[in-house]
C-alpha cells in the first residue's frame, strides 16, 4: 500500500492535469473575488467575503470528475493497473491508493483557490465576518465534499476503461446534483399562502378591489417539506454553505 502511494504520489507531481487544475482554481479564485467587487459596485449588491471565500464548490466537482477519469485511465491506457495486479498488489490497495491520491489531488486544488481568494478578496472586502468557529466548520465540510467526490469519481474511474466516457457521466452526475439542489431550494421557498385580487363593480363605474389570501397549491406537503429539507442540509452541509430562508 506505501509503495502504491509513494508511486501515486510521484506521477501527481509530474501530471500536468494536476496543476492545470490548480491554475485554473487559482485563477477562479481571483476571477470570483474581483467580479463579486463589481457587482457590489455597479449593481450595488451586498456581497461578504465568506461567500467569495467558500465559493469553489461551483467548480472543484467538475475538475476534480475530470481529472479523477483522466488520473486513473491513464494507468488503464498504459497497462498499469494490469502489472500492478500481475506483481500481486490487490483490487482493493490499488482503489485506495487511486483514491488517496485523488482526494489529496483535490484538496490541494481547493486550497489553491482559498489562497488567492484571501489575496484577493480580503483587500476589496474585508475578512470574514462569522466566527472561527464556524470558519474552521465550513473548511472542513469543503474538505470532506472534496474527498467524497474523489471517492466517487475514483470508483468510477475504476469500474470503466473509457475516460471520455467516465468523465462525461461524472461531470453529468455534478449538474443534476446542482440543479436538483436549486429545484429543492425552490420548492422551500415557496410561500404558504398567496394574494388573489378580486374585482367587483359596485356603482357605477367605480371598482372594487379586494384582495384574498389563498392557499398556494404549489406549497410542499408536510412530508415532501421534510424531505426537501433533509436533502437541503444534506447539500449545504457538503457545499459548505448557510442557508437562511427560516426553513
């Protein structure tokens, strides 16, 4: 298993993909800070340095998916995982050394964002504004999202030879999770009930209008409520966001 790592490791300081992924982060990094500044400027928005700062959830699960594929096809392409297994290391070691390798992968890329997020974000926003408490919650929660993504696009890297193919389906697999966490957030936000103005002619030509509060038929059930809000917290909790819509 040590030999595997060490192995992993050494391809990961050679392998280009790795440090496109973390140019590309970096590159978000100030991207992000520096267009969220002109938004608070021109469209005069209210944007805090904690959401410029935990913000690389919006890209590290496609780059992670890519390079996951590409990481571990690659040794399918060259026949390493065949000579890996003829020298009698087992499926389940050489997993967890992919694995290992792929997360470490990741978080360094999550790291390189959150660096040039502080260079340049802090200057035009100021530091955080929550606790260290919660600062330190929310990193770690990042962390996890990385390594539980790793764990995923590891396996499935794993289970097929194609990296086109398993890189397609990974990236695929991030969207629906986005946009299945923005169908969700919706349906909570939802209001109970909704106004429904009335018009009643009375005399002559004046009009009345009167306004009714009604029962929003697009409102959850108390069951999907719960359920939307399992989902929810599970999703923010591995985004590493706050969601403040009094759920």
């Amino acid at each position: 298993m040590s030999k595997l790592l060490h192995a992993n490791f050494l391809r990961l300081r050679k392998d280009k993909y790795f440090w496109i992924g973390n140019l590309v982060m970096g590159l978000y990094g100030v991207i992000h800070s520096v267009g969220q500044y002109r938004n608070v400027k021109v469209y005069d928005m209210s944007v805090t340095f904690d959401s410029v700062f935990f913000a690389s959830h919006i890209v590290i699960g496609l780059l992670i998916a890519a390079f996951c594929s590409l990481f571990v096809g690659t040794e399918y392409s060259d026949g390493t995982i065949r000579n890996k297994l003829m020298v009698g290391c087992n499926r389940r070691d050489i997993y967890l050394s992919n694995f290992i390798t792929c997360a470490a992968a990741g978080v360094f890329m999550n790291f390189a964002y959150m660096f040039t997020a502080c260079i340049a974000g802090i200057p035009l926003f100021g530091f955080f504004e929550m606790g260290w408490q919660e600062i330190v919650i929310y990193i770690v929660n990042g962390m996890l999202m990385v390594v539980a993504f790793a764990a995923i696009f590891t396996m499935l890297s794993m289970l097929n030879q194609n990296k086109a193919l398993v890189a397609i389906i990974s990236m695929m697999g991030i969207f629906a999770l986005l946009f299945l966490s923005m169908y969700i957030t919706m349906k909570l936000g939802e209001p109970e009930f909704t106004d429904a103005v009335s018009m009643s002619e009375t005399v002559g030509d004046t009009v009345t209008q009167t306004i009714q509060r009604i029962p929003n038929p697009m409102y959850p059930s108390p069951s999907q409520r719960s359920v939307y809000q399992f989902l929810l917290i599970s999703f923010l909790q591995v985004r590493g966001y706050r969601f403040h819509r009094g759920l």
